[in-house]
C-alpha cells in the first residue's frame, strides 16, 4: 500500500517496516470492510532516524510529534480514515508535545493533501529542498 502512494510518500522497503515497528511510538493501522484501510506512522523527538524533514522538526521544535507517513487505500479514501488516525495520534500526543509536525509535498504538488491539511489545523511554518531538488515540501505545524 505504501508503494502505491509514492511519490506522496517515499518508499519503503520491508527491513525499514520493521524498523518502524520497533522504534515508533505509533503505528496504527485502520481497517474497513474487513481490509487495510490505511495506517499512519508517528514519531517523537529523539529516534535515530535520517529523515531530513525529520531532523529538521527536530532542530525547530524542543518536543513534538511527527507524522512521518500516512497512507489511505484508494477504496477508504474521502470517507474519514485520514481524520481519524491524525485524531487519534493528536490525542496520543497531547500528553508528550505541544505540537504535531509533518510535511507535504509542493514539488512535485500534492493539492488534496494540503488541503486536508489545512482543514486540519496545521499552518505552514517552513519548506525544504530534498532528494538533490526532485522534492520541495512544506514543513507543517499544528497546535495541540
């Protein structure tokens, strides 16, 4: 499901899964009519990770969390999935940060998820260049 998503979120290969798995503080994964609907994955300050958008959270924001990826299926998407896992991370999250961070992608453009974004409360507090200049993602903050 993560490949299918690409190029709105990068890709991931099985030992990297497994690495969330171990190290996340959150990974939920949805389900809807008896399938995978969607899943999100969310990190706080602290993890060794070499995300560059990650590690720029971190040289910004003392405490926060941080979506690093979530996925919808195509046959669960605009029917509330996305709102309620970024609800319930916010929720996860409230006792641990002030804020919940995430980018999302300017170049190549990804309009829907800005969007959704937006009506979620989050406001755009940066961009960065990544993959040599292929990507350029604006950097996201929500209020908790």
């Amino acid at each position: 499901m993560n490949e299918e998503a690409v190029p709105n979120v990068n890709s991931l290969r099985r030992d990297q899964v497994e690495w969330f798995l171990t190290v996340a503080p959150y990974f939920r994964i949805a389900e809807m009519e008896g399938r995978i609907a969607g899943f999100l994955i969310g990190l706080g300050p602290g993890v060794q990770y070499e995300s560059v958008n990650y590690r720029w959270f971190t040289k910004h924001h003392p405490q926060f969390i941080y979506v690093d990826r979530i996925v919808i299926a195509p046959f669960a998407r605009r029917r509330g999935i996305g709102r309620i896992l970024y609800e319930d991370f916010a929720a996860f999250g409230r006792a641990r940060a002030p804020v919940m961070t995430c980018e999302v992608n300017l170049h190549p453009p990804n309009p829907g998820s800005m969007d959704f974004h937006r009506a979620m409360g989050f406001e755009q507090v940066g961009t960065q260049e990544t993959e040599g200049g292929a990507k350029t993602v604006a950097m996201l903050v929500r209020k908790l």
